[in-house]
C-alpha cells in the first residue's frame, strides 16, 4: 500500500527530528510546525487550512476557514503529490512545499492549467493541519457557525430595517425572529395551519432595490424580469411550514388569514442568508408583496 507507506516515512522522520521530509516523487516538504495529533483516518474530516501561490507570489488560494477534506492512506488512485502529502500529515502539523503547476492541475485539480501559468512553474503551499472530526461533529460546527453568524446579521438587518421603516413611515408588525409586516389588506377566511397546502401571488424585490421575482406576468414585463420560458405566471403553491419556502415565507404566510394581503420585510437569515440565490446577493433583505390566494 503505497500511501501507507508514505505515513510510515513522515512518522520516523518526525520521531527522529528532522524538520523536513520528501515523497516518493521528489517533493520537498518544510514543517512550519510539527504535531503531535493523528494521521488521516478515512472515516473522520480533516480540516486543513491552505494557502497557495504562484511562483511569482500571486494568491490563488487563501481560505480564511478551514477546508474540509476526506483524506484516504490506502486510496490507490493517483491524486497527485498533493495528496500525498496530505497523507503524511498528522493534526498540528504545518508545512511548506512547491509542486509542478501542470501536475497539479492534471492529477489533482483535473483541470485546464490556466494559461498566465507555465506548465513547469512551481505552485507554492502552505498547509496547517487543523483537526479531525467525524462526519456528525463537522456538520454540528457548520450549522454552529452558520446559527452564529445568522445572529450577527440579524443584528445588522435589524438596524437597516428600523431606519428604513422610520425613513419611509411605515408602521411594521415585527415578530420575534425579525420579521416585518404590514397587513394591507384584511381576509375574510381562516389562517392556514402547518401542513396545509397554500397559494400564495407574490412580487419579490430587494429592500431598495430592483424586482427579482414575481407570479405577475403584467408586473415581470414591467419589471423587465419577463421569462418566456416559465410555464406560467399564477399563485406558488406550497405545504405551509414544511420548509420548502424561505423561512420568512413560512412565518408569514402563517400569520395571514385566507384572502389578505400583506407587505413581508424578510431580514437576509430568514431568506437567503449568506448564500444568496441567482440575482440575489449574499445577505440581502428582501420584500414581498403577498396574497394568501387559497388555503386547501
């Protein structure tokens, strides 16, 4: 086992206090810093932190967040040296290291090798090896650091949205996850409950800026948004609070009655958070003119 055998290597040569080691193609590598952690195991997550330029000292890569990887010892497929010497890492380690930019992207990236790069040029890396984790413990950190900056930006969305409101005079409703709305028109019917399948017409568009969406085909062609190619232009149908809308949209639609309409000022973590969504920008407030249609 090829790999294996590479982790066999970086092990003596740590335990005898050398600050460097080579792979079996010739690739120097530098410790920055040696660990004292595990080498990869294929069913956890190792999380490295890398950066990498060009020869001539231009970022290509530097991820402010650690990148998950699943890093396999005994995989014999050819992955290139970067791999490799991925394997021959244990947690805590840091090193440095230079590869060919046209085996780079062959083996590893299998990719086109950009052509501001010569295919002999060095690609030059600085890696940390951060930790391990099993498969449930990285998923529980992202949505932890996903809940912890949705509570940053709703903080900031808030103070947008109360000085938006207080610029243009308007009276909003706000619920506890941040939410506004305006009812601007009255129903007549009762309000839908989970489970329940709603129509709903709708005009989306950024707070202050321009109409993304909307079930109007009149307004899409106004808007200059018109898509020949949508089946139709009628009410979005959908099972109320089983999230397969934007949070906003499931919070309030269910605070209408069958037939009103509303104004709903939807803070970005309620939407599309960080991600954002086609036209739409990463932490955009949204709103949403809406008609609770029909409720089945």
């Amino acid at each position: 086992m090829k790999n294996l055998g590479y982790i066999i290597l970086a092990l003596a040569l740590v335990a005898c206090g050398t600050n460097s080691f080579q792979t079996e193609g010739g690739t120097q590598v530098t410790y920055l810093t040696k660990g004292e952690g595990e080498a990869p195991v294929d069913s956890l997550v190792s999380m490295f932190r890398i950066k990498y330029t060009t020869e001539e000292g231009e970022v290509m890569m530097d991820a402010d967040e650690p990148m998950p990887l699943k890093i396999d010892p005994n995989n014999k497929i050819d992955q290139g040296e970067l791999f490799e010497i991925l394997t021959m890492l244990r947690t805590g380690d840091s090193v440095s290291f230079d590869l060919v930019a046209s085996e780079l992207f062959q083996k590893t990236f299998r990719a086109p090798l950009p052509d501001s790069i010569a295919p002999e040029s060095k690609i030059k890396f600085q890696i940390a090896y951060i930790d391990q984790l099993t498969e449930q413990g990285y998923f529980d950190m992202v949505a932890k650091k996903a809940e912890e900056a949705a509570a940053k930006q709703i903080v900031i969305d808030n103070e947008i949205l109360d000085n938006y409101m207080a610029e243009n005079n308007i009276e909003a409703e706000k619920t506890e996850s941040g939410l506004r709305y305006v009812i601007t028109e009255e129903g007549s019917g009762p309000n839908a409950e989970v489970g329940q399948t709603v129509s709903v017409a709708y005009a989306g568009r950024i707070l202050d800026g321009p109409y993304f969406d909307t079930s109007d085909e009149s307004l899409a062609k106004e808007q200059g948004i018109f898509n020949a190619n949508r089946p139709a232009y009628e009410p979005y149908t959908f099972p109320l609070g089983r999230g397969q809308v934007i949070k906003g949209w499931d919070e309030g639609i269910a605070l209408l009655n069958e037939g009103a309409k509303a104004t709903l000022y939807i803070p970005s973590p309620l939407g599309y958070g960080n991600r954002g969504s086609g036209t739409i920008k990463p932490n955009s407030i949204l709103v949403f003119d809406v008609e609770l249609v029909d409720i089945k």
